[in-house]
C-alpha cells in the first residue's frame, strides 16, 4: 500500500428496497421515505423510497474492510450530500493520501451512477500487523 | 437572505443529556441480517460491522429520533437531514456484548440556507463504552433541521 493507491471499488449494483426495511428495524426508524414510495411522492421527493443514511456509509466501510484485510477502521469523518434511492447503481471507494505510524489516512466516497456524489469524506485505517508482528487483530 | 437576525433564535438546547438508560447490545442474528443487508457477509470472530457506532448510539440514547427534534422545538415530520458523521474507534463493536451510551447535545445554531430560506444545524456527541467504563466510540453528528415555517412566516410579511 502507498500514497496514491486507489482502492477497489466496492459496488452495489442495485440498491435493494427490501434491505431498507431491514435498516428500519435496526435503526428503530418507521420514517416513511424509507418504506413507502407513495410517502416519497407525497414529500416531493421523487417515486422510488430513498436509503437511510447510515446504510450509505456502510458501503464505504465495506470498501475499507476489503481493502486494508486484516486491518481496523480508526476513525471516519463523513458529509452526506445526496440521497441514494431503490434502484440505484452505487459505488464506494477511496484513495491513499498518508501512511504514518502503522496507519493509512484516505480519501473516501460514495458515488450513484445516475447523480454523481452521495458521501465524502476522510478514513483512518489501522494496518493489520506484519507476519511475524504478533497475532492481534487490531 | 444573507443573516437571521429577523428570525427569533433558536431554542437554547446546548448540554442536553442524550445518554441512555439501558446498555445496548447488537445481537448476532440482527448483525448478520444488516452485514448482508449490504452485500457483505458478518464477521466469524463476533465483529459486529463498524456502522453499528451509528445504530447503537442512536438507538440506545435516552431519547428517540424524534424526542431529539422536540428537544429543538422541531417536528419530525419536517425531514431532519443527516448533514455529517465523525466517529473514532478504540476498539472494535463485538456482537453479544453491553454498550453503555452517554452523549449530549452539543449546540443548536440557527442558519441561512439556499434550500429552505432558514435551518437549524444540530451537533450532538454520542459515546459507546463498556459497563466498566472503558471507552469503545466517539461520534459526532450533525443534523440539518429545515425551518420552512420560519422561512415563510418572514416571507410574509
């Protein structure tokens, strides 16, 4: 791994409306946009339900998790500038802007296909440990 | 617009406790559904998935989503927005194991926007450690609150 390298992708072809409800239940969130594509088009927010937030960032932290193997995320720092809806052809990735201290510092987003940016932001991962470092996960 | 000097402030929300009362525990089973939920397979070794900062802290705070906005005088029904998220580790979520929350509103500043005439930005830090008090996350949020009412109630006039 080296300052520059961008990492691979990890996209989610079709955003499942069936995974939302899974969301709901987990983040105890009835709201409506999630569930409901007529609760959608009476807010004026199109016709296809819209993901929740947190599901969004949970594809970028998939991207990290395949990348750095073995490693541990530190810390995030994320906006959220769009919504992902049903439907939507999502991609997460990231590219390496520091490594320092036995930890990677990257540049991290989530693009859709149709509209472009739906999360940016910045990750500090912590590389696994050499073979031969010891044998905690970190 | 370029100020909210016309508009009244906001209601003075900063310190507010947002710690929960019961310890929050993400079960395997409910990890695996979400794990899968989005493409991934869980973790063998009892890792819960790291957005599990956000779920735990949310779900497991004293109060509700909603609860939340009517600390800030906002009705939820209004379309709270997730506007930014920050959150350090310092070890990893482990499915089966107690989280105790503790967090508070941060403040609650009232803003001109584009897209609403007026918002209200809401920051609030939530904390998951262990019952004996050893530290695991530290999140921040930030919520953009749309103040439509308060937009067209100065429109008017």
């Amino acid at each position: 791994m080296n300052i520059g390298d961008i990492l691979p992708p990890f996209r989610i072809a079709s955003v499942d409306p069936e995974a939302m409800k899974t969301w709901a239940v987990a983040l105890h969130d009835p709201n409506a946009i999630h569930l409901d594509r007529a609760a959608v088009a009476a807010k004026g927010l199109g016709d296809r339900v819209i993901n929740q937030g947190p599901a969004n960032l949970a594809y970028i932290i998939n991207m990290l998790r395949a990348a750095f193997p073995g490693g541990a995320i530190r810390s995030l720092d994320v906006r959220y500038v769009d919504n992902v809806f049903e439907g939507d052809d999502v991609s997460a990735g990231g590219t390496v802007t520091a490594i320092e201290g036995g930890q990677a510092t990257c540049d991290v987003w989530l693009r859709a296909v149709e509209r472009d940016l739906v999360i940016k932001g910045m990750a500090v991962v912590t590389l696994a440990e050499a073979p031969g470092d010891g044998d905690q996960r970190a | 617009m370029s100020d909210t000097s016309a508009f009244p402030p906001p209601p003075d929300v900063a310190g507010a406790s947002l710690s929960g009362t019961e310890p929050y525990v993400i079960t395997a089973e409910e990890n695996a559904a979400l794990c899968r939920s989005t493409g991934v397979e869980p973790d063998a070794d009892g890792q819960a998935h790291p957005i599990y900062y956000y779920i735990a802290t949310q779900v497991g705070m004293g109060v509700t989503v909603a609860g939340m906005c009517e600390i800030c005088e906002f009705d939820i029904e209004e379309g709270p927005m997730m506007g930014q998220s920050s959150v350090t580790f310092e070890r990893p979520l482990m499915t089966g194991q107690p989280y105790v929350v503790t967090g508070q509103i941060l403040d609650l500043t009232r803003k001109p926007s584009r897209a609403f005439g007026v918002m209200d930005l809401l920051n609030y830090e939530l904390r998951l450690s262990l019952p004996d008090g050893t530290p695991v996350v530290a999140s921040r949020n930030s919520w953009a609150l749309p103040r439509r009412e308060l937009a067209k109630q100065e429109t008017a006039k």
